[in-house]
C-alpha cells in the first residue's frame, strides 16, 4: 500500500468516534487486525509446542489465512516470537506493578510477584517456551529480550529502593543483586506450577519465603 | 545379539588384560564403543544446535553410521538426550563433590560452585541446551532429569547440613529452600556466561556474592 493510497482511504466511522488513540483509516485498522490475529494463533501455538516444534504453516492456519500473509506482518518466526514475548511480558509488568500496594518492602514484593503468578498462569506453557528459549538465542534476540524484561525487574528494583529511602533496608544494600535474586526465585517457581501442578497459593506462599531469605541480610530491623 | 552368541564370544587379549571393569567379549566391547560415539555426535549437536533442530539423521552422520546403528541403541532423541545430560550432570556432580574441600560454610559452597563452573563452561552451549529442554519437555523426562540433577542438589544440601552440624548455620535454617536458591543462583549465572562472555573469575567472584546474600539470615555468627 503506497502512501497516498493511505491518505486518499477515507476514515471509516468507528475511526471518527471519539477513541484516544490516533486515527485510523480502514486499511490500517485491518492491518493492526490482521497483526493481532497472527499475533494470536502464534501465542496458542508457541503456548503448545515451544519455539522449534511451531512452524508459519501451522500458525497461518491457525490465524485463518496465508503463510504470505503472515510474512506481509513478520520478517520470520523469531520476530512473531519476540512480539508476543513483547506483549505479554508488558502486560505482565503493568499486572506486577499495580499489584505491588503499600506496606513494608516484603509485603509489597510478595503483593507484586503474587499478582504476577495470577496474571501468568493462564498461560503457563507459553511462559515455559519464553524461559526456554531465553537458555538458548541468538544474542541479539537477548539483549531484545532483555530490554522487554526490564520492566519488570525494575517493578522490583523501585520497590527495593524504596525500602531503602525508608530506611526498611540497609542503605549498601546490593540493590541489583537482590533484584535478580528475587526474579531468579520468582521464574524458577514457575516449573513448580508446571511439573508439580503447583496452584497459585502455593506459589505465593513459596515466593514469600524465598522473599524472606533473600531480603534477611539487608532489613534493618 | 543373542546371548547364546554373547557368551561364545571368546574375551581379547585387551578384555584379559587387568582392568576393573566387569570383563567384555569383543562384541560387548564394540557395543560400548559405538553407543559412546553416538552419544559424543550428539553432545556435540545438541550443544551446537539444541534440542529441536538436532536430526538423528545428523547425529549418525556425525558419529559416520547410519540412522539404523543409531537406532538399535537408542530408541529415539529423547533417550539419547537423556543418556547425554546423565552422563554430563553426574560428572558434573562428581567434580562439584570434589570441589568442596574444607572450611567456613560459604567458603565450601564458593569452592564446590567454582569448581562447577570450572567443569563446564567449555560445555556451555550444551548446558545452556540442558536448561532450556528443562523448562519444556514432558513429565516423565522431567522426573528421569530431576533424579539427575538431585546429586548435585545433594552437594549443596550435605555443606550445608554440615554447617548446621557445626553451628555455622541456625539450627531452624530452611536446608532445601536454602539449597534450591543456591542451585537457582548458580544455573542463572549460566546465561552471564553465555550472553556477556563471563568469565570463570566472573562467575565465581559473583556466585560468592549470591552465596553471602542467600545465607545471611542463616548464618549464627
């Protein structure tokens, strides 16, 4: 579609009714459609059988339409991978950080990684095909893959910080450190839920007591 | 082979000779040596490739046999994945045991650790294979590889029960959730390997920081 043609598309009447979002014409509003859908059926493959095993034949079927048509959205499986490791890891930041509340650090890591388990476990295996695939790509896919985790280790990071302002916690706490400590503990929980079944509960509680271990050297109180 | 066929088979001159292994006749012997080098191709593929893209095909290819010989030893990739990563972690296990040696509690564990990293990083892509198959492969290859790795958790578990023999530790020190953040903290440190090219100095210099947050609540003095 050239440019022109975009402009001369005249917006269709859902696009004229007062949404906040930038307006769109109807070519690109079935566009960003068409995206979601791919984006959709590669979430439910990818959920199934883990990166390798999904193919762009199966996820084109899938969404309900051509292997070109799929192509016309993503350069390759690796970049359908990384935009719905993208969205949900987003999705999944926003769930950690509005979960986070008030209260002591620990109450509030144990409120934000909770309300992570409970934001993520509907979709448990496309998160096992995440961790998995970030043990072995390409580097230029983990440095991407990185900056999209970032968000969430620094719901984290803020909630440490915070501690230490308060004084809760010591002011030469390795802040980075623990936060990896405590995202370590709260993925690696995440194969209890899958191999043991664990139920969200479980998760939470286990969560606050790797909470309270890592966090022991660095309360002031 | 029928085993009638097996005990005919006069034992050679290398068989007779003084070693400690229960005695092979030629054709045992040739048995073991060809499962070996089939298990060597794939180790080498899995760590080149991972799991999923690894052919049969190109793991007989790189042992020079066909498919077939592959075959009539193991019964499929899962197996042979699985025979690999049981012969690398018990070696694995081994040397960590060995790396323990003597002294404070931490002292132990950062050696043990060291000497883990030290074992295996000309390994790394094949662990990184091993970790990422652990987070997406079905329950009962789950279960086999959990066995696996217990003798390395039984490392870490056994230094720190002997801390609390000695009164290094709290007598109420949570010995398996102490030891799975340790096992977590160390396996993480994998992907600094992998993506940031640690080091080994790296690598241990930062797994003691890890050991010195995981204990501090922990230690009695």
């Amino acid at each position: 579609m050239s440019q022109t043609a975009a402009i001369a598309d005249a917006p269709s009447p859902d696009d004229v009714a007062g949404s906040e979002a930038p307006r769109m014409n109807r070519r690109q509003a079935a566009k960003v459609r068409t995206r979601q859908k791919v984006l959709d059926a590669a979430r439910g493959l990818f959920a199934e059988r883990g990166y390798e095993p999904a193919t762009i034949r199966d996820i084109a079927k899938g969404a309900g339409m051509s292997t070109g048509a799929v192509f016309a959205n993503f350069q390759d499986k690796a970049e359908l991978f990384e935009a719905v490791l993208t969205e949900d890891m987003t999705k999944l930041a926003d769930t950690v950080k509005a979960g986070a509340g008030e209260g002591s650090v620990k109450a509030r890591l144990a409120a934000a990684l909770t309300a992570g388990y409970h934001g993520s476990l509907d979709q448990l295996p496309l998160f096992q095909a995440i961790v998995a695939r970030s043990w072995f790509q390409p580097l230029a896919a983990e440095t991407r893959a990185r900056a999209v985790t970032k968000q969430l280790l620094a719901v984290i990071t803020q909630i440490l910080r915070d501690g230490v302002g308060k004084g809760e916690l010591s002011q030469d706490a390795d802040v980075p450190l623990l936060t990896d400590l405590l995202w370590d503990a709260y993925l690696s929980n995440y194969r209890r839920a899958a191999y043991d079944s664990w139920t969200e509960e479980q998760l939470s509680a286990h969560v606050a007591k790797q909470i309270d271990v890592i966090l022991a050297g660095a309360l002031t109180r």
